[in-house]
C-alpha cells in the first residue's frame, strides 16, 4: 500500500488563522476605524489563533474517534450478564 503524506497540524492550523484574521478583517471594517489599526490588528490575532485551535482540535477528534472506537471494541467484549439472585 501507498502511504500518504498527512499534512501537518501546524500547516493547516497557520492556514486557518490567516482565513479567519481576513475573514474578521472584512466583517469588521466598522470597528477597525472606531477602535484603531494597532489594537484592532492585536485583537484580530488574538480571536483567530483561539478559533483555529478549538477547531484543529475538534477536527483530530473527530478523525480520531472512529480508531478509538474500533479498538475498543476490539479490545473488550460484553461480560456475560450475571443472574440475579433474589
């Protein structure tokens, strides 16, 4: 079988947080002006780079989950349901 190359979770994470710091960007034009560059930049980092965590990790989760599942199940079997003495 042909192994695939997984890109790493520190290159899809920095992709994600350049898309929500543009994405924030645009939405948020308004404030920019209001609150100034400087600060409206530092805040803009700051929200993406926890965004982008909280969904690199939802998504090793779930991609996870299934493996982990599976072993388990392989792992333990159902203990036979001992009768219940009265």
């Amino acid at each position: 079988m042909a192994k695939s190359k997984k890109e790493p979770v520190k290159v899809k994470k920095n992709a994600l947080r350049e898309q929500i710091a543009t994405t924030l960007e645009t939405t948020f034009t308004d404030l920019k002006e209001s609150v100034g560059e400087k600060k409206f930049a530092r805040q803009v980092k700051k929200a993406s780079k926890v965004l982008a965590s909280g969904a690199v990790k939802k998504t090793s989760k779930v991609a996870a989950a299934p493996k982990a599942k599976a072993a388990a199940k392989a792992k333990t079997k159902a203990p036979a349901k001992a009768a219940k003495k009265k």
